[in-house]
C-alpha cells in the first residue's frame, strides 16, 4: 500500500508530537508538511524541545508553515498533501479544518471545535462505524475523534449495549497531559498541588457519550436516551486517564455474562485490519494498577513501549474491578492512554479506517 502525503497540524504540542511519533514509520502515511501557529512558523521540527517520555524519533527536518497565511493550502497542494491530521485548540482549528477540506484534503481531527457537528463524523471505530458514512457528503472530507476521556467509559459500556443501557454515572481521575504539556511540566502540579476541577468537562463527555451512542439519521445523528451523571477531576498523574463507572441496565445480566461481553468484544473487520488497532479492544483486569496497565495492546501490557515503531499498544482499553451490584446493576473501573488512544492514536485510526473502507483514495 502507498504512503499518503501528510501534514500534521500541531508542532510542537503534545498530540501534535504524539502524532509525528506516530507517522514517523508509519506504513500508510507519510511526514511531509507540519503546520503551526504563527509564532512557530519558519522553525524546523529539530528547534521545538520534545516534550514525550520516549526519544525523539527520526522526524524528518520540515519547516514549519504558517497556518494562518494566505499562501498555506497553496503550499500543501503543492506538495501534494493528501491527509491533514489536526492536533490543534479548538480556537486555530476553527479557521483551518474547513479551508483544508474544501480544498480535497481530508482532515482527521482530535480538536473539539467540529465534534457533532452535523455531516462531520465523530467516530469511536468500535461503537458507530456507522456514523463514518456522513464522511465528505455535506462538509467535506472532515472526521473527528471525541473527547479523551469519552474514550475509557464508552467502549467498555459499548461491549454491554446489548443489556440495554439505562442510566450512567462515572466519574474521572485524568491525567497532567490531557491539558496539554504546560501542566505536565508545572512542578507544583506534580507536586499534587493543582486546581482538580476541568470547567465544561463532564458536559463535554456526556453530550459526546450520547452523540456516539446516538442513531445517524441522514447527516444528522440522533442522540441516544441515557440518563449521565458525571463527574471529572485532574490529578497528579503524568498519562492515563481512569474513570468509575456504576450503570443501570434494563435486562438481568450475570457477572459470568459481562466478563463474557468484554472479552468478546470486537472491533468491525475493517478496522481490525488497520496497522493501529490493538489485538482487542478491551483488555480484561481483575484489578487496575495504573503504573502498569498503562500500555497495552489488548494482549500484553509493555513497560518499555516503542509507539513510534509499535503502533497497537497503548491502543487497548483496560477494565477491571467489576463488580456486580445486582442483576441490573454493574459497577467497574476502566483505563486509557489519553494521549494515544485518546487523542493522537485514535485520530490515526480512524483515518486507517477511512484508507480500508476506500473513504479516502
């Protein structure tokens, strides 16, 4: 299979890096433009200090162009630019992510500012492939990745749909690196001296929790009927984002019956086929160490992961602590890499996936 040209919007962020570490071998795509803020703009990728616990890899010396000026499509059609993957804040994101798909270049974006906008799939592979079929028919070749945190609580919940999904409440423990890499390096938050409340935060997951669960109606999606109560924290942790969640179902389920759903739980077959998709999407604890589950493929957990050259771990979504409450009644705790499966993982799946359903050439 070709390499796709790429860009990657975000220089010197930690998606944006996360991304570049993610494409630097990548079999499918390839490095080849890095758009960037003003300020940013004229620098090469080696100028900007590395913010990953893991070395940097062997990036390509791409200036950065800016994305704010006028001659910035022309310059990425001019090479050829076929992939735009946007690790952007919302406020950039807003005035690039269209110009670029109205231009042919299909964006795959893990800013917030198009999540559920109508025709702009937002897309968990394994919950609403379905939802992928809006791609490029009324806003262009434009598809999101949801919240981070979304991701831990809505796959697991995913495996059990076939209960029949009654009520949610969750609450997070998120990591320094979900708000980017200033609070990652700020030593009195790693000094558990830190502001644990994320304004707008439980909105955001559960407006996102019903928009994914929800029924594609033409472009526009119909939000799923769940009673949410969620509750989001920051703590002094450097990755992983971890969430309890108790739900109530409308069908009797056993413990032996649930343990059964998570583990046999799947992604669709073309997704399976991406270079990013774990072994399974769910890897089943009896108990959650966040120090050593952090990284895992579905099948193992690494505690020297290489993810600029093993694109599945760190991909799977780890479940432990199930508990039944009683038979309509489950309780369970649930953990992801933010930063990859979360953000720049996840975003690079579902661009696999568009390459595998032929949703782009």
């Amino acid at each position: 299979m070709r390499r796709r040209p790429t860009v990657v919007l975000g220089a010197s962020g930690l998606v944006g890096q996360r991304m570049q570490q993610r494409l630097c071998n990548h079999p499918w795509f390839e490095l080849k433009a890095i758009g960037g803020r003003h300020e940013s703009a004229g620098h090469t990728l080696e100028h900007f200090p590395w913010r990953l616990d893991e070395p940097r890899p062997a990036l390509p010396s791409l200036p950065v162009f800016d994305i704010s000026s006028d001659s910035f499509v022309g310059d990425l059609l001019e090479l050829k630019i076929e992939v735009a993957f946007s690790c952007l804040p919302s406020d950039a994101a807003e005035r690039i992510e269209s110009v670029l798909a109205q231009a042919g270049i299909a964006v795959f974006s893990n800013a917030s500012f198009n999540r559920r906008k109508e025709g702009i799939p937002l897309v968990i592979p394994e919950i609403n492939t379905e939802h992928f079929a809006a791609f490029s028919t009324t806003q262009g070749p434009i598809a999101c990745g949801t919240n981070c945190t979304l991701v831990p609580m809505a796959v697991p919940l995913a495996a059990l749909r076939g209960f029949g999904i009654r009520t949610v409440r969750m609450r997070s423990e998120q990591a320094l690196s979900g708000a980017g890499w200033q609070l990652l390096f700020d030593e009195d938050a790693n000094k558990r001296m830190l502001d644990t409340m994320i304004p707008g935060e439980a909105e955001k997951v559960a407006e996102e929790l019903l928009h994914v669960f929800g029924t594609r109606n033409g472009a526009a999606v119909e939000s799923a009927e769940i009673v949410l109560d969620i509750e989001c924290q920051r703590v002094a942790r450097r990755d992983g984002h971890q969430v309890f969640v108790e739900a109530t179902f409308t069908q009797p389920f056993s413990l032996d019956s649930v343990l059964q759903a998570f583990t046999l739980h799947q992604f669709p077959e073309t997704v399976t086929r991406c270079p990013s998709a774990p072994v399974r999407p769910l890897h089943l604890v009896e108990h959650i160490d966040v120090e050593h589950h952090l990284w895992s493929n579905g099948d193992v957990f690494s505690s020297h992961p290489k993810p600029s050259e093993d694109l599945q771990t760190g991909m799977s979504v780890v479940v432990g602590d199930v508990k039944l409450v009683d038979e309509y009644t489950l309780s369970f705790s649930a953990y992801s890499h933010n930063t990859i499966r979360g953000a720049a993982g996840g975003t690079l799946l579902l661009a696999e996936q568009a390459v595998v359903e032929g949703r782009i050439p």
